[in-house]
C-alpha cells in the first residue's frame, strides 16, 4: 500500500548525486493492472496486495480451489515493504530471539522457529517449481560484532539457541576466522545463520504472477476507501466499484492504522538503506567473500550489508525515525541526508577499500512495528482478519502468516493457529502527542544503551 514516485525505471538525477528511489524497482518495471471496476461478490476480500494478501491466496487456493477471492491494492501487488525490504530471508521473528524468548519462554519460541525455518526452505523451493527469478542465494549470513559488548550479544544469543537443543551446531567464530569468511576489519567475531538473499521486489512480482495464474483476482490501482459491515457480508469500497465477501483480511502492515480497529496497534517507522554502483571485478578483489553471505551487527538499531546479484553494495539500519501522526509522506522521508551519510560511515568502517564507491540509490520505507516488537495475526471474529507488524523480518514469517491465516479463515484449529504471534494480546500505542514523545525518548534510550552498554545492562527490546 506504500505510496510510490515511480515504477520501473527510475527517473535521472544530476551528476553523480544518487537517486532517491528504492534500487528494487529498477530490476523489474512494473505496469499496474487494471483496477477494479464494478461491484463484485465473493468468498474474501483482501485489502493490501503485499505478502501478507498473497501467500494467504496462495494458500488458500491450494486448500480451495474453488474459493472466490479478490486483492484490492492501491498501487501495484508488493509495492510496499514486501517489494522493497533489504532481502534478507531469516528465522527471525519480530525483532531478536532474546525478546521472543523473553517473553513467551523457550518452547514456543522453538515451536515458531521451527515453523519460520520451514518456510524459509519452502520460500527456495516455491521459486525453483514456479520459475520465480528471485535471485535466490542460500548463504545465509552471519550475526557479527564489532565490539566486546556486541560479542556478549552474540554469545547470549548462542546460550538462547541451546535451549532449543541447537546449541552444539553454532560456532562462535573468533577475529581472524570471522574475516576469513567476511574480509572486513571492523569485525570481530561472528556466527553463520541459515538463510538466504533474494530480490524481494522479483519475489512479489512472480508471486503476483502464480497467484492470479491460479484465479487469484488482484485489482491494482484500487485503493479502499472504506469498509463496512451490512447484512450481506463486509464491504470494501473503492472510488469505481465495491466487493462484497463474508471475509475480509487487512493485510495493510504499516498502513494498517488507517482504519479503526487498528488505529493505534501499528506504528510506521522509517529504516534507510544506501546501494552502490556496481562493483567492478578489481573492487570486487579488493575483500575476501567467498561465498557473499550477508551480514548483521548485533545491537538494538541494526546495520546490515549484503552483495545483489549484480554486485552492488547495499547497507541499511541504524536510527529509525517515528514522525507525529504516522505521517508515512514519502515526498518528505524518502531522502534522509543524515541517514545516508551514517551509511556511507557504516561502509567506510566496515569496508575502508570501497570508501569511495559511489552510492547509486538512497531511500527510506516504513517498518510497521507493535508494541510487543512481534508480529500479531488472528481473527476479530465476525470474519475479520489480520496480520501487521512484521518488525523488519516478514520475508519467512510472511509465508508461514500464510499457513496461518489460510488455516483461520477455513475455521481450522492447527499448529499454525496456536502459534505465539497468533491471537495475541495486543499493548495499543499511546494516542498523540505521547505516541512521538515515548518513540524519541525508546530511540534515544536505545541508541545510548548501543553506544555505552554498560550504562543500560537490561535487555529493554
């Protein structure tokens, strides 16, 4: 549901300033398909055309091929975060494994892991049957530090792991057996996690492309404007015509505020991320990454950094910033100056040798965060659905809500349905002015606990 400036090939700039634009776009022009026109009946109606709407499609297709359903989408299918997040497909739900661990203890922290693991695998296999070119890598990446205090993290992180009997299988790797497998000074220890680097944008473009092949509906440039319930079922309403459906899924993320019952259970914070021209093979010399595994440093604002598969360069993370209102406005977000020259610092520290590569794209999108730092998905009862608030790492857990949401709408009672992010409970966020004073005060709170740990010890996320 993200606003966007442009789709497909991405407008020139002057000289060698970076364009403005998420880098994904680029890779795979895009021309919206008709909207709806007319009213229409059916079994579901999905508003948001992301990941959420389409692996819930997907499943549900399988289970039903005769289930009539219908994606209304106000720009193009994955032109949210689901089209441009950074394409790190990990285990990770919400935000660590310490915070899940934390609050809802060991055993179903492994329970969703294992499921979140398993999607992650099926992900691979899903673009192999169907020819989706996601340029899929299965590297992984690694967890590093860069200091004594992130190494702690890490080593935290190995003892959660024992716990769920995986203990023995994770190699805290020292300074120089660290840079063997990425050749960057600004490491000191790491361990590998199992994943994968995709091209999210092709992702959702080739789901989108299996999703309708299978009788899916996605009416793109069709934004809802209302929802409401009548005797006849809830009603989705559009400025050229309305779908009606007994069931009816918000899968909206970070724009899931808009509409009331989720008004203040979703909070959109801006992340940033820098991508370079394309490595030459001499630069590409230059470090030693053998197999381009990607890599994350350990701290509450995380930064991260990753090859494409045309050897761009991309870094991302740090601060994320809360605007008054959830103004989501990119026309002001998009270029952040402070963020991108924070990266550029990022990539000197990490990479001093590349110090000078030109960045070819800097840009900002929305995180939809809650208040738990996890995702939540479930019911409402009456034929209501949901699923928000992926904290960053909905890749995986995207596909596995799927499983979920396909098993919540066919009345089922399964594992996928008891799992931890499900029916929960859900904290609501502060109303204005106390929802922006409390982001910069956590921001401040944390960015200090990432520089002076000492001074803040306990785990505050």
């Amino acid at each position: 549901m993200v606003g966007t400036q442009s789709i497909g090939a991405a407008g020139g700039t002057r000289g060698d300033e970076p364009k403005h634009e998420i880098y994904w776009r680029e890779t795979e022009p895009v021309v919206p398909g008709p909207p709806l026109s007319g009213d229409v009946d059916c079994d579901l109606v999905i508003v948001g055309g992301g990941y959420t709407a389409m692996w819930t499609a997907f499943f549900l297709k399988q289970a039903d091929p005769s289930m009539d359903i219908h994606i209304l989408e106000a720009e193009y299918a994955g032109a949210g975060a689901s089209g441009h997040n950074d394409g790190f497909v990990t285990p990770t739900i919400g935000h660590s494994l310490g915070a899940l661990v934390h609050r809802f203890g060991a055993q179903r922290a492994k329970l969703a892991y294992a499921v979140v693991g398993k999607s992650m695998l099926e992900l691979e296999r899903f673009c192999r049957k169907y020819s989706v070119d996601a340029e899929y890598e299965r590297n992984g990446y690694y967890q590093v530090a860069t200091n004594d205090a992130q190494r702690k993290l890490l080593e935290r992180d190995i003892e959660l792991s024992g716990e769920f009997g995986g203990q023995s299988s994770i190699e805290l790797l020292d300074t120089a057996a660290a840079r063997e497998r990425i050749g960057s000074p600004a490491i000191t220890a790491a361990f590998k996690v199992g994943g994968a680097l995709i091209n999210p944008h092709k992702l959702s473009r080739g789901l989108y492309r299996v999703v309708t092949e299978m009788g899916v509906h996605i009416h793109e440039s069709t934004r809802v404007t209302d929802v409401t319930r009548t005797a006849r079922g809830h009603v989705a309403s559009t400025p050229r015509g309305r779908v009606t459906a007994p069931n009816v899924l918000y899968a909206t993320n970070a724009y899931q505020f808009q509409f009331p019952q989720f008004k203040r259970k979703v909070a959109p914070v801006w992340s940033y991320a820098a991508v370079t021209e394309p490595l030459t093979d001499r630069q590409l010399d230059q470090v030693h990454w053998p197999e381009r595994e990607g890599f994350v440093e350990a701290g509450n604002f995380i930064v991260f950094g990753r090859l494409t598969a045309g050897n761009r360069l991309l870094f991302g993370g740090g601060k994320v910033d809360y605007h008054f209102g959830r103004d989501m406005d990119e026309s002001k977000y998009m270029d952040n100056p402070p963020a991108t020259a924070a990266l550029r610092a990022v990539l000197t520290r990490y990479f001093p040798q590349w110090r000078d590569v030109r960045f070819s794209h800097t840009y900002g999108g929305a995180v939809a965060m809650t208040r738990e730092i996890v995702p939540h998905v479930g019911t409402l009862g009456d034929g209501v659905f949901y699923g928000h608030g992926y904290c960053g790492n909905g890749i995986a857990v995207t596909h596995s809500t799927g499983k979920v949401l396909r098993d919540l709408i066919l009345r089922r009672d399964t594992t996928y349905t008891n799992l931890l992010f499900v029916n929960g409970k859900e904290k609501p966020y502060p109303p204005e002015p106390f929802c922006y004073l409390g982001s910069k005060g956590l921001t401040a709170l944390l960015a200090a606990q990432d520089r002076y740990p000492r001074l803040v010890p306990a785990q505050l996320v």
